[in-house]
C-alpha cells in the first residue's frame, strides 16, 4: 500500500452500494458487453428449500451471490 501512495497512485472503488447509479450501472453493463464483467457468472440460483445448500456454497466460495427461489 505504501508504495502505491508513494506512487501517486489512488484506489477507488463502491462497497455496498456506495456510488452514483446513473453511472455506475451503465458502466457496468457497458463492461459485461465488452466481456469484463460477467456478472451473470457470479450469481447462482437455488430452490429455497435448499437455503442450506446456498448458504455452503457462499462460505465455500463456490458461489458469490446465492438467489433463493420461492415457488
């Protein structure tokens, strides 16, 4: 980390939804077209009755975003 400062470098990034939408979500999906961010590839659905499962497969790191779906 130091280095980077040292740098003149600068990290910025969005946790938990901390940006401006407008312009944030454009440039994601202009991202996901150019093939840098496939997000689809980060979500995993689940039937709810194997909430268990999901919740496994996310501390395992199989999966990134677990979707319960309710019938």
């Amino acid at each position: 980390m130091f280095e980077m400062v040292n740098a003149g470098c600068s990290y910025i990034g969005c946790n938990q939804g901390d940006c401006y939408p407008q312009e944030f979500l454009p440039d994601l999906l202009t991202a996901n077209q150019l093939g840098k961010f496939p997000y689809d590839q980060l979500i995993k659905t689940y039937p709810a009755r194997d909430i268990e499962k999901a919740a496994q497969d996310i501390h395992s790191g199989k999966t990134v975003k677990a979707v319960l779906l309710w019938d």
